[in-house]
C-alpha cells in the first residue's frame, strides 16, 4: 500500500470517525436537550415525559439513519453517521433499565451484537466496526450508573 492509500484508508477514519462522531452526538444531545426544553415550556415542568421522549428520540434517530443508509453517501460519512443514533440508543436504553442492572447490561449487549451482526451481514468495511465500537463505549461510558 502506498503512503497516500495508507492515510486515505486507516489513518483518517481513525482520526475523523471519533472525532466527527463526537461532534455529532454533541449536536444531538443539543437537539434532543432543545425538544425537553421546548416541551417544559409547553407543559408543567413536572408532567414531562422525560423518558419517553428520550426513547422516541433514539428510535427516530435510527429511523432517519436507516433511511440515510439509503442516500449511498460516501463510507468514511455512513460510519460517522452510525455512532449518533447506535449510541443514543443504547444511552436509552441504559438510562431505562437503569434501576435494573442486568436487564440494561443485555439490552446494551443485544443492542450492539445486532449492530455487529447487521454489519457482518451486509459486508461493511473495517471503519462501520470501529464507529459501531467507538458507539458503544460512549454509550456505556455516558449511561452508566456511578
């Protein structure tokens, strides 16, 4: 592999996938943070439904990353995109089970061995792995009880 081969293929998705993940699901929580802000200012601030807007939230950010599957955007792009919703997602589920840690420990588990196995069945690339990993441990480094 030559020197440009070797950046354009390893080195960059290994620099732009947790980079640009990150900023990504910075600018989710910032929506997701805006749609509970909007609904406690349209309800009493005790009658939102936190949680369940926070799992709405996750499937319709999986939702909208299925179709953008459809969309044939470049790889490098399609990975990046996976770690907003597969993270999100598993911070709901987490965060759902929360008081039940070996219910929220699988649910995170079949989450991501579905993720994994998606991947396999399609044929990804390398870099959808490494962003589904990099999903996962932010997930579970952001939801876990302390």
């Amino acid at each position: 592999m030559s020197k440009k081969s070797v950046w354009r293929n390893v080195v960059l998705p290994l620099v732009v996938i947790p980079l640009a993940g990150l900023v990504l699901l910075g600018a989710l929580f910032m929506l997701y943070y805006g749609i509970i802000t909007l609904a406690e200012n349209l309800l009493p601030r005790d009658r939102v439904p936190v949680g369940t807007l926070r799992n709405y939230y996750a499937l319709a950010l999986l939702l909208l990353y299925l179709l953008l599957q459809r969309a044939r955007l470049p790889e490098l792009l399609n990975a990046t995109l996976m770690i907003g919703p597969l993270a999100t997602l598993i911070i709901a589920a987490i965060l759902r089970f929360y008081q039940a840690p070996t219910v929220f420990i699988a649910a995170t588990a079949v989450i991501a061995v579905i993720a994994f196995i998606l991947l396999y069945r399609y044929k990804k690339p390398w870099i959808y792995y490494y962003a589904a990993a990099l999903a996962v441990l932010i997930g579970v480094a952001y939801a876990w009880p302390r």
